[in-house]
C-alpha cells in the first residue's frame, strides 16, 4: 500500500480517536476534567507517534 495512503489513514485514526478520547474521558473522570483532557493529549500524540513509527518501519 501506499505510504502517503498509510499515513492519511492513520492521522484519521488518531484523529478519531482523539475525538472519542474528549467526549468519553470528562464524563468517566468526574471532577478532574482537566486532567482528562491532558490524557485525552497525551493518548492521542502517543497514538499518532507510534503510528508514524511503524509506518517508517514498514516503508524501510
């Protein structure tokens, strides 16, 4: 597969994800809704960094 498909594909995921994350992660942590965001952040940029990792690694 195309490597620019992969990683078009991939930044949509995390994309949605990060989504979900916003919505779901405030109402589950009830009172430290700002510490569900900055999860939400860090699960995202985690996700998106580890895909970017393996698609290098797949490319190589």
């Amino acid at each position: 597969m195309n490597q620019r498909v992969l990683e078009v594909l991939a930044a949509l995921g995390c994309l949605v994800l990060f989504i979900i994350l916003l919505v779901m992660l405030p109402s589950l942590m009830a009172g430290v809704e700002g510490l569900a965001y900055v999860m939400a952040l860090v699960v995202f940029i985690a996700a998106l960094g580890t895909a970017g990792y393996m698609i290098d690694k797949v490319a190589a």
